[in-house]
C-alpha cells in the first residue's frame, strides 16, 4: 500500500490541528493584588503596626512585610492600580491593621 506525499501532509497538517485545538489557551493574567513570592529578591522591606493607615507600593515591586516577628513576601505585579485592603494579601496569621494598599505606576513601565 502507497502513501502519496501529498496524502501524508494533509494527514499531519489535520492531526497538528487537531492537537492545537484541543490545547488548553494559557494567557499570563495578572492577578488583581499581585502573588505571595519566597523572600530572595525583594526590593524593599515595610515594617506595619497597628497605626498603620495605608501603604504605597509601585507595580512590580516586591515588598517585605513585617509586623511583630512575624513576616510575608508579595509582588505587586498586576495590571490595576485601585486601592485595596492589606488583610486581601496579609497571610491569616499576620497582624494585619485595616490598612490600605495604594498602587502607583511602575516607573520601569511609565514613559513621559
């Protein structure tokens, strides 16, 4: 039994497709807050008490948060820049104040 070549082509180029259709899309979002990240790079540390009333941080920055020995790591990479609560991205053990996290542009990314 023969293949032709033209056959066999047509036989991949349907097979390639139906592989590329059946793919699950995977887009990068950016998550609304940022993520949780390990502590190797951070950019800066914020200390937060119980009079803290809000925090400003930069998208793309990743921030050290400490408060009463205890500490968590998060990379603001997100695309929004609206303010929201600390206690959104404070770990539930951390002391978390009814601060307010204030994005500003990242000025990588900010061009005049």
């Amino acid at each position: 039994m023969k293949v032709t070549f033209a056959a066999a082509t047509a036989s991949i180029v349907l097979l390639a497709s139906l592989v590329g259709l059946s793919a699950p899309a995977t887009a990068q979002v950016a998550d609304p807050y940022g993520m949780s990240v390990s502590n190797a790079l951070v950019d800066r540390e914020i200390q937060i008490d119980p009079s803290t009333k809000y925090v400003n941080v930069n998208q793309g920055e990743t921030i050290r948060f400490v408060a009463q020995g205890k500490s968590f790591v998060w990379k603001f990479d997100t695309f929004g820049r609206r303010p929201f609560e600390f206690a959104k991205i404070a770990p539930a053990d951390f002391a978390a104040p009814n601060a307010v996290v204030y994005l500003g542009l990242n000025p990588l990314y900010h061009s005049r």
